[in-house]
C-alpha cells in the first residue's frame, strides 16, 4: 500500500512547499529521509516500489524532486527514471546507489537523470543534491539547471551584481554622444557591451563598425581607418571609403586599441578630437558624425607611464570607463550562460540536449575560465556536438579542469632538486591529456596516502569538494 506521509502545506502567501517523493523498499531508510527532509522544511511522499511512485504521480503535481533507490523488487530506480521522463520530463530524479554499481548510475544519467548518490551517503550531500534540484524544479519552471531571476541587456543575459550594475549604465549611456571605454579581459564580452550601447540608442539604425586594432598590419591600418584617394600608393587604383567614414551618423567600436603604434595613435587623436580625417594621399579633410567606443584588456594607465600609450588620446577615449569583470568573479552567472548557450547550440544542431549533470556542472563553476565568456561558449558547443544522451556529462566537457593540479605539478619539477626531465617534450610529442590525467591521478594517490585514507581530508589537501574529489575517484578506479 502506497505511504503518503505528509502533504504539501501552505506557506506564507499561499504558496505551497516544495514536495519531495522519496521512493525506496527499505522502510527505515524511507522513514529517516522523511524525517530529514521534513526538517529542511519540505512535504515528503513516501512510496516502497516505483509501481506506487508512479500512481502517486499519475495524480498529483505538487512532487518537485524525486529520490529513489536503483535496487528495488520489480520496477527499478533506472526502469521508474524512464517513466518519470515520460510523464514528466522535467522533473529531477536523484538516484541512490550503491558504490559498486557505479554503471546503473552513469547509465541512468544519461538517460536524464538530475544526479546519483553513493551508498553509505553523508547527510549533508544528500541535503545539498536534493536541495539543488528542488530549486532548479521551483525556479526554473522545472527545467534542470536554469537558474531563476536572470536579466537580459540587449544580446547579454546575466545576474551576478556587478553585470547588472552594468546593464543598469548601458541605457543611460546610449544617448549620450561621449566615447566610451571598455576595459576587461578577452572573452568577457566587451564588443556586446558595445553593441548594446549602440542598439539601444539614437543610432541603431545605423551603421556599427568594428575595427580590429590587432589584426590588421600597421601598414595597412591607417588606410582602412581613412581610406585612400586613388594613387596614394601602388596598387590603389582606385578612391577607397575608410571605416571611419562607414561609420558615419552611426558607431565605430575600436576593438584592442592598446595595440596600436603611436604613430597611428597621433593620427587617431584628430578624428577622435574633432571628429574629422584626411584620407591617405587626400587634401581634403572629411567630417563625420560617428560615436567612439574603444576597448581594450590593457591597462591604458600603466601604458601611458610607460610612454606606450599616449596620455591625450587616453583621455579623449576614457570619458566613460566600463570595466567588464572576468567570469571568475562573477561565478552566479556562470549556470545561466550555460543554459543560454545549451539552448542556443542544441536548437542550431536540432539534438535534444535539455541539460546539465551536477557533475559537470561542478566541474564547471570550479573552473577558472582563462576564455572567459567566449571559451565557456566553445565548451558548450563542443559538448552539445559530442553529447550522446539529453545530458551534458563531466566526460562531455572539453575544459583543463586539471590545469591547477597540472601548474603545481609543473612547479614542483621546476624547483631545485625536482624532476624537470618527467616534464620535457619528447621530440615526438605526447599525448597531453593522458599526461594530465596521469599526473591527477598521481596526486589522488599522493593525498590519499598523507591523508591515511580519510577521503575528506585528502580532498582538503587537493583544494576541491568531496564531490569532486569523489568523481574523480570514480574517475580513475581509486575505490
């Protein structure tokens, strides 16, 4: 006979609680999560098989989590996930196992399972998967890993404070005629910054030119800001419009700017200043009306002390400053621009892609992303194109989530007395990422050992979670 133990209660307002349906034949166990969970202030449903699971279901939608063993009589915890998918493909299911039936586990997450966790389990870890997946249910309308409260500015989406204190200056920004500076790391998204300016202003009905100051060789640099009367030199048979005039009555976003001679720079200073050029070889000096954005992942400060940057060219670009944070400061926002992207990429390639294991996505928010941005976009793309199940798994991801075990390794041979030669490039070659996993899995051994075993401890000495630690236990057969 089916157990319903507690229903879902009103809270303030009205609302009512999370549900969680736990589903295992072991009466003790089912009897301490209801307890558990009742004290994390959920209703709890409780159901000995995945026959009565699923009647509890057929009839109510108040269940936002399901936890459910994957050795049970009958119907088991993979058979009952498929169902639950059937019915109701958003809903998380977390399923417990035991440590040496780690395949059923993978299995099932890729058959859209939200997580899997290992018999004996701590309290603690139980609390956090479950909890994270009732909130992601809640939040997200049910979608696994789209986090709730996003805010969008123009073709950006974000909610960590400091993007949002961004999008808060973008409008007041647009109207206004000043040049704009935009300071940030590659990959952090200073062209959106500028195109959002641009868009959402008086002129985005007209042109936005991009330049970009790095990849066009100096000698042609000047040519394509201001073009060139026929003549100006060999091989210019013909008149040629330059960016700066293309950009007229709209917005010319100057892309790396530091990298720029000072050459370039002094004949960049007049246009900035004056809003007028004369084309290469020209005599006639031409107006525009064009709105400046630069940007760059300089520091234009320190160069202009170093006499690398022109002071006065520095400061008719720097009228308004807007410094864009690297994606490792602003960690809220990575689990958003996953989901965004996932979206983006599993309806371009038509896969049915819906989500993202904790798993990986742990890896993920661990990760320091030297990209920024533009690499946790690539790491998206790729995995959506390799993902064989509905789930992005951690062996999805293409990420060097082992730079820093790798880099302290790597210093270690470096030192005195270390052992530089295990660290040199064959003439050959090598196959680096056998070579870093190699090295992860000497250091699991070489923590577990100084930690006696203790799990905890040795991933303390690792700087990761137990999660993490534990997956890569997993990982590499170290049971």
């Amino acid at each position: 006979m089916m157990e319903l133990k507690s229903a879902a209660t009103p809270l303030d307002g009205g609302q009512a609680r999370p549900r969680v349906l736990v589903v295992d034949d072991d009466r003790s166990l089912r009897e301490f999560l209801e307890i558990l969970f009742q004290k994390e202030g959920y209703g709890v449903a409780l159901a000995a098989s995945g026959e009565e699971a699923l009647g509890l279901l057929e009839g109510d939608d108040t269940v936002s989590a399901v936890l459910s063993d994957i050795r049970m009589p009958g119907m088991d915890g993979v058979t009952l996930l498929k169902r639950i998918k059937k019915m109701r493909p958003a809903l998380p299911v977390v399923l417990i196992t035991a440590f040496g039936s780690l395949d059923s586990a993978v299995s099932a997450m890729k058959e859209g399972a939200w997580d899997y966790i290992t018999k004996p389990f701590h309290i603690d870890e139980i609390r956090k998967v479950v909890s994270r997946a009732i909130q992601n249910s809640v939040e997200g309308g049910g979608q696994q890993g789209r986090p709730g409260k996003a805010v969008r500015c123009d073709q950006m989406v974000a909610v960590s404070p400091a993007m949002l204190k961004i999008f808060e200056l973008i409008p007041r920004l647009a109207g206004s005629p000043s040049s704009v500076l935009v300071t940030g790391e590659s990959g952090t998204g200073k062209e959106l910054v500028a195109r959002a300016i641009h868009n959402l202003g008086a002129r985005a009905r007209m042109p936005f030119v991009v330049v970009n100051c790095s990849g066009i060789p100096e000698t042609l640099l000047e040519s394509e800001l201001f073009g060139h009367v026929k003549g100006a030199f060999t091989g210019a048979v013909r008149e040629r419009r330059g960016l700066f005039a293309q950009a007229d009555k709209g917005t010319i976003f100057l892309d790396e700017i530091g990298e720029l001679s000072m050459m370039l720079q002094a004949k960049l200073l007049r246009a900035v200043q004056h809003k007028a050029f004369t084309p290469l070889g020209g005599e006639r000096e031409i107006s525009v009306d064009v709105r400046i954005i630069a940007a760059t992942n300089r520091d234009l400060e320190e160069e202009v002390i170093r006499r690398r940057f022109r002071e006065d060219l520095y400061y008719r670009l720097n009228v308004i400053n807007i410094h864009v944070p690297p994606l490792r400061e602003r960690p809220e926002d990575i689990a958003l621009l996953v989901q965004y992207f996932l979206d983006r990429f599993a309806g371009q390639q038509g896969k049915n892609v819906q989500g993202i294991s904790s798993f990986a996505m742990e890896a993920l928010t661990g990760y320091p992303f030297p990209g920024n941005v533009r690499e946790l976009e690539n790491i998206i793309e790729r995995s959506v194109t390799l993902a064989t199940s509905n789930l992005i798994l951690p062996e999805s991801l293409s990420i060097s989530r082992f730079k820093e075990a790798a880099g302290s390794a790597a210093g270690t041979a470096l030192a005195p007395g270390g052992l530089e030669t295990a660290f040199s490039l064959p003439d050959g070659g090598t196959d680096l990422d056998a070579f870093l996993s190699d090295v992860e899995r000497r250091f699991i051994i070489k923590a577990l050992e100084r930690a006696k075993g203790v799990k905890t401890e040795a991933a303390a000495l690792l700087g990761m979670n137990f999660r993490s630690f534990r997956y890569r236990l997993e990982k590499h057969g170290l049971q």
